[in-house]
C-alpha cells in the first residue's frame, strides 16, 4: 500500500506507512511465517520523523522494512487527511496478538535488547501468559552496540543458532531498525518486530500509560511527563515538525483529488 510519506522525496526513496490495519498485519505476517519466509516491521512515530529528516542511515533502515505501521495518533491523523485510512498500530499493541501467534504455530520466539534482567523477566512474564510460547534466546547487547558492526554480526548468528522464527528487537530507533534492516536478509525464515520499550512494559520496568490516556491520545504527554528531562525536547522537536507535516499532507490529498 503506498500512501503519504512524512518524509517527501522520490517515491522510491519516500518512508510511507504501508500497515492499513492491525488484523491485516497479523494475517500477512502469519502468511509468511506459515511460508517459512520473514518480515520486518517497523512502528513509525513523529519522534522517528525526525530522527529520518536528520540520518541517511535511519532511513535506509526503514525503506529495507517489510512493513511499516502507524506508531502514534499524530501520523493516523496526517495519513487520513493525505486521503490514506490506517489504524494506529503501536509496537505495544502488536507484541501481544504476536505473542498468541507464536504460541499457536508453536514458533519459538527471541528478545533482542534493552537489559539481561529485563528479557528474563519478560520471558517469565509471556510464558506464563501465553501456553506452548518458547522463548530460545534472550540477549541483551552491552553499552554502545553498533547495530551494523562484528558484535552485530556474532549476535546475527546467535539468533540463527537459537532457531527463534520472531525476534523482537528492543534497542531504541535508530539502533533497532537498522539491526533488524542487517539482520533481516541474513535470517529470512525469521520476522523482525523493532518494538521500542515494549518488552520493558512486559517485565514491569516501566509502566505504560493507562487505557483511558490512550484513549484520549495522550500517552505522549504521559510519557513526557513521566521523564521531562529526557523527554521534553523530543516531544518539543515532534511539535516544531507538525505544520510542515500538515501542509504536505494536504497538498497530497489536492494532488490526488480529494
């Protein structure tokens, strides 16, 4: 599905959410699993607009994804007023209709990132939640981790040894969408999930925002709140973006008629 891209430029060089929906996701990604081929799916916010606009490598990290979802009300609300009707499909919700996927295939599943105590209790946690789920590999790569360098290649090869067939990466963007762009055609049985601090939600490391935040479309604000000195000039710089997002959707809908 092409669609509006947030970043302009050549179609062929244009990052576009190619996710209409969550239940078309999952039977995609069941399809190909079942195939025996992989995936890579990457959940697209207004933070990773701006990291695109500023590192050539993040967005050909992302142009080398399989798919691409709409991670943020911001980006469902800009695609629809381009005249493109998506569902908002976060990281965080994905990993759960996943899990349940692998647990019925029974194909072993991996945790890539963030700490070594944080992917053994999310292990704990998904193994007691989901019957028949494996978990084969939990690796935590050490402070620094170049996602294009040797340590990333021996890790490459972990994964393949573990026979994991979905391998959520939780490093951050860039670092897991240009891991997950590396390791993908090393591993094409295997389907990639770039998932952020989902799995730190799962351990209980972190609490996500409450049901009726997210409701609301406030979980950026929970969040912001939750770490301003981390946060603050993150959500400041998605804020500084959004007129110029709004005026390039709208010319795309004139273009197409709408």
């Amino acid at each position: 599905m092409m669609g509006w891209s947030p970043t302009g430029g050549e179609t062929d060089r244009a990052v576009t959410v190619t996710v209409a929906s969550m239940a078309g996701l999952l039977t995609d990604l069941e399809a190909r699993l079942v195939r025996g081929d992989g995936f890579s799916v990457a959940t697209l916010n207004l933070d990773h607009v701006v990291k695109l606009s500023r590192d050539p490598a993040f967005r050909a990290a992302y142009l080398a994804q399989s798919h691409v979802t709409a991670d943020g009300n911001p980006i469902v609300w800009l695609s629809r007023l381009a005249g493109q009707r998506v569902e908002l499909v976060p990281g965080s919700d994905l990993i759960g209709p996943v899990f349940a996927l692998a647990a019925r295939h029974e194909w072993p599943v991996a945790f890539f990132g963030s700490t070594a105590e944080t992917l053994e209790q999310a292990k704990k946690v998904v193994e007691a939640d989901y019957p028949g789920l494996r978990v084969v590999a939990t690796l935590a790569p050490p402070m620094g981790f170049d996602p294009e360098g040797a340590a990333a290649d021996a890790m490459i090869e972990e994964l393949g040894r573990s026979g994991a067939r979905i391998c959520l990466v939780a490093l951050g963007a860039p670092k897991q969408e240009r891991f997950a762009a590396r390791a993908a055609p090393r591993l094409p049985g295997t389907g990639f999930l770039s998932i952020g601090a989902s799995l730190d939600f799962v351990a209980g490391r972190q609490r996500r925002a409450p049901r009726w935040v997210r409701r609301i479309a406030a979980e950026w604000l929970w969040r912001m709140l939750s770490d301003p000195a981390r946060l603050g000039r993150r959500y400041l710089d998605c804020l500084l973006i959004m007129p110029g997002l709004t005026r390039r959707a709208l010319c795309q809908r004139l273009r197409r008629g709408g």
